[in-house]
C-alpha cells in the first residue's frame, strides 16, 4: 500500500511513475518525473517533509515509488495553500504512527476548510468577472458571453 493510500485515504497510483517503473531513482529522474528541482528535494529531506531517502553506496539519493507517491501528495497539499510548517508536522505524524491518525485527520480537515471558503471565494469572484465580461460585451457591440 502506497504512503498516500495509508495516510490520505487516496490513491495516486500510475500518477507520479509513470512507466510502470518501480526505482530506484535519481535525484534527477525524480526532479524530471515531479517537476520539482533537485535543490527542493534536498530541501524538503533537509526539513523534514520527505521521509528518509536511502542512499547507495557512493551516497547517492535513491528513491523508490513511495517515495514518489508521498512527492505526489505533498503536491496536493501544496496546491492547499497549506503552509510548508503544516505540511512537515503532517510528514512527523505519519512517521509517529498509528496513534496520530486522529490529529493527521484534524489537520487535513482545517486543510479542507480553507480551500472550501477558497472556493466560495473565488466562485464569487468569478461571479463579478462574469458580469464585467458581460457589461463589455453588451457595451462593445458584442453578444454577453
């Protein structure tokens, strides 16, 4: 079972290997596989967001697939808005255990809270952008979208 399948109640499987691969891979395979740059990687290691990377023998980052699915839903909480320090204290719960599966619910559940009201907000602003969009129309001598 994935990382994310035990922590998130979600799949990602087939999103972030793609290939059918199953590793380990460089730093820089990982970087083009993700998107993410090598300097963030060893960053997000160095914080404490990634779970530990195994190293080959010349020291060399080794990552497997779960460690790409765990990149993977990281991702998605970036895509939150969940501030990095929320998001590390998420990657120690889940190295904590079991037991810390009830506060790693409540932190996800704040998490969906706010891109809700982000959503609230933004069909809103869609909204408004639907009127301007359509006054000029009107206004110009177009048709209202």
């Amino acid at each position: 079972m994935s990382v994310i399948a035990s922590t998130s109640g979600t799949s990602t499987s087939g999103t972030s290997t793609g290939g059918g691969r199953t590793g380990p891979y460089t730093i820089s395979e990982v970087a083009a596989l993700t998107g993410l740059s090598a300097h963030t990687l060893r960053w997000y290691e160095r914080i404490g967001l990634m779970p530990h990377v195994d190293r080959s023998h010349t020291g060399q980052r080794r990552f497997t697939p779960r460690d790409l699915d765990w990149l993977a839903f990281v991702g998605k909480l970036r895509l939150t808005g969940m501030p990095v320090a929320d998001m590390v204290r998420y990657a120690e719960l889940v190295r904590a255990g079991d037991h810390t599966r009830e506060e790693r619910r409540e932190l996800l559940e704040a998490t969906r809270r706010d891109v809700l009201a982000r959503v609230t907000e933004l069909q809103d602003t869609l909204a408004v952008l639907d009127v301007k969009i359509a006054h000029y129309g009107t206004v110009c001598g177009g048709t209202p979208s």
